[in-house]
C-alpha cells in the first residue's frame, strides 16, 4: 500500500506552501490528511486537486500515519511528535524543538539522506530556513574542498517571521509609500509608531540586525541555529562558525553572504564546477551580464541560488558567496517533503 502522510500546522504559513508542493511533486501517498489546532479545525483545504477538511490535533489523527510532517510552534511539536512517533508514525519536525537532540537527525536530503535513517526517537529535524538557504551549496563544496570555517551574513524575508511578519511589512510599506520619510532620523521608526509587529524596529526603508530571541554574550538565537545547524548537518562539530543575521524588506526568500574557508586551496571555476553540478544548486554568476541571484527572481523556486563567486583576495583557501533560497520552499516546505520522500522510500522498500 502507499504510505499515509498527515500534515499537522496543515493551515499555516509553511504548511500552505507544503500542501502546494505536495501537489505538484511525484504522487506517492495514500491518504494526506491535513491537522491543525483546534481554532482552524473544520476547514477545508485543497491538497492534490481535492478538497480535505482539517482535522483538530489528537491523539487518533495519526492512527494508521506512516509519517506525520510537523510545521507547529516549537512547544507544540515538542509535546505532539513524541506522541505521533509512539503511534507509529515517523516525524519530520520544523520546529527548533529536536534539532541538537542527540537521537534525532538533522537532514538536508541533498547533503545527509543517510543520516534519516538513524532516528531512535522516531523523529527527524528539518534545519531553520537560514541555515538551509546556503547548505546545500556549502555541502557541496565542503565535499571537494573540506570546510574549516564559515563567516556569514543573512538578509532574511519577514515571511521567516510567519504571516504577522509579512502583514507587518506590507501595512509599514503601504505607510511610507508615496511620503519623504526616510531623510532624517527616526522619521521611520515615528511614522510606524506602535506597528512594529514581530521586529525590534521598523522594517520598511531599513534592516534590522535582529531575528530570533537574545542568547548569551549580545548573541542571537537565530545566529546561533546557523552555527549549530551547519555543524550537526556536515557533521563538524568543531566547525567555526560566526553568523550575523538581520531582516530586510523582502517578502520571501532568504540571502546570505558566505565567506567560507576550506582545507584546501580554491578556484572560481573550480567552484563553479562543483556548484554546476550539484544538486539542488543554480549556479547565476555573470556580474558582467549583471547576472546574479536576488530574492525578487529566485522567490516561487526550489534550488540554492548561488552567484558572486570570488576567491578571497588575501586568503586562496576562502571564498566569497552571494546565496539565495526561498525560505518557504528549500527553507521549509520542500526540505521537509523530500525528507517525508526519503523516508517513505525507505518504508516502502
Ligand atoms: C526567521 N529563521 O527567518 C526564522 C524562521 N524559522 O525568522
């Protein structure tokens, strides 16, 4: 039989995305039922042409699951994954909940598919979206290469912040349009008074070097998912790693600079070689041409964007990277389908 697949956050942000990918991939379940809190059970969706009314989560929504993707506050997958996967169900999980835990895979298909096979706990993690715009173009190049050390910057979408950051964004853009704000200091941030929504400070006409919660030492918690994350997904765990992530006024899709320092020395057609052939890679680099990745192109698609490859000028072991990737799709939705994908296969085999 083919395996039964439940998306619990069915009604979400991510899982709306999910529900379309679901839709145009390979159609290899059973049943998709769709879950969601209890607030936005009874509605119906549309998943593969057809119209699925949400169930509230339960314990008996995941009787006769094989796998039960999760895209749910980091409590509330803390408390429901446990549950799903003593029901049978292997869990991919897109909350921060299980990612450092030590029994549970962190997976990037395109970089560690092997790595899903070891879950102890019944549960696989799907990295942050940051994390997962660039690594499977550092996997890549880690492979040749060997990294010892990454350096990066994001410029992260307000869709990362879910459907508050977006509406956020769009009501402070509909405010300032048309206006001279801009010119003097804190004209944004007045004009935007108390309708700041999930940032620290205004987002339209700025960035804000701020995502997440504040850790230890002026840290960030989002900072310290790239450096944790990238470390658990190649299998690093000394790997430098120093992150700076801000938000800019981009719908979705995720960027990053990298500069990223290998074992080895490094070519620019080396690396271009490398990317090119990777998958799940678009190699966009051809500044003459005025060719490289940028949010506003590369939203709606699946690959790792990557352009404004250059070695470093001082260093022929590093090199510089401009990436993109939607933060919904590769960053989300997508990575958690094909990791379903990789698991069904294995249960099917
Ligand atoms: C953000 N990475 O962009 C987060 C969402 N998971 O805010």
């Amino acid at each position: 039989r083919k395996p039964q697949l439940a998306v619990v956050g069915a009604t979400g942000a991510v899982g709306s995305v999910l529900l379309g990918i679901l839709s145009e991939r390979a159609d290899i379940w059973g049943e998709i039922r769709l879950v969601s809190s209890a607030r936005s059970a009874g509605r119906k969706l549309t998943v593969r042409g057809e119209e699925v009314e949400v169930l509230a989560l339960a314990e008996e929504v995941f009787g006769g699951i094989d796998v039960a993707v999760f895209d749910v506050p980091d409590e509330v997958a803390a408390q429901w994954a446990p549950i799903a996967a003593a029901k049978g169900a292997v869990v991919v999980d897109n909350s921060a909940a299980f990612r450092l835990d030590p029994d549970v895979p962190l997976v990037v298909p395109e970089v560690n598919a092997h790595a899903a096979r070891v879950r102890p706990r019944g549960i696989v993690a799907n990295p942050n979206c940051t994390t997962l715009s660039m690594i499977v173009a550092l996997g890549a190049l880690h492979a040749e290469y060997g990294l010892s050390e990454l350096i990066v910057s994001s410029y992260q979408a307000v869709s990362g912040a879910g459907r508050d950051g977006v509406d956020t964004l769009r009501s402070q853009l509909a405010a300032v349009s048309g206006t001279e704000l801009g010119t003097t200091p804190g004209d944004v941030r007045r004009a935007m008074g108390d309708t700041l929504g999930p940032f620290p400070a205004p987002v339209a006409l700025n960035v804000v070097p701020w995502a997440g919660s504040l850790q230890e030492d002026g840290w960030s918690s989002e900072e310290l998912k790239v450096r944790n994350e990238s470390r658990k997904i190649l299998g690093l765990p000394g790997l430098r790693v120093s992150a700076t992530c801000v938000r800019v006024p981009v719908i979705t899709t995720h960027s990053l600079t990298v500069h990223a320092r290998f074992e080895n020395e490094v070519t620019v057609a080396g690396a271009h070689e490398i990317l090119a052939s990777a998958p799940g890679v678009v190699v966009c680099d051809d500044p003459a041409q005025g060719e490289f990745p940028t949010p506003a192109d590369v939203v709606g698609t699946d690959p790792t964007w990557v352009g404004r490859v250059r070695r470093a000028l001082d260093d022929p072991r590093a090199l510089e990277l401009f990436v993109c990737g939607d933060n919904l799709r590769k960053g989300a939705a997508l990575n958690a389908a094909q990791i379903a994908e990789v698991v069904a296969a294995e249960l099917t085999a």
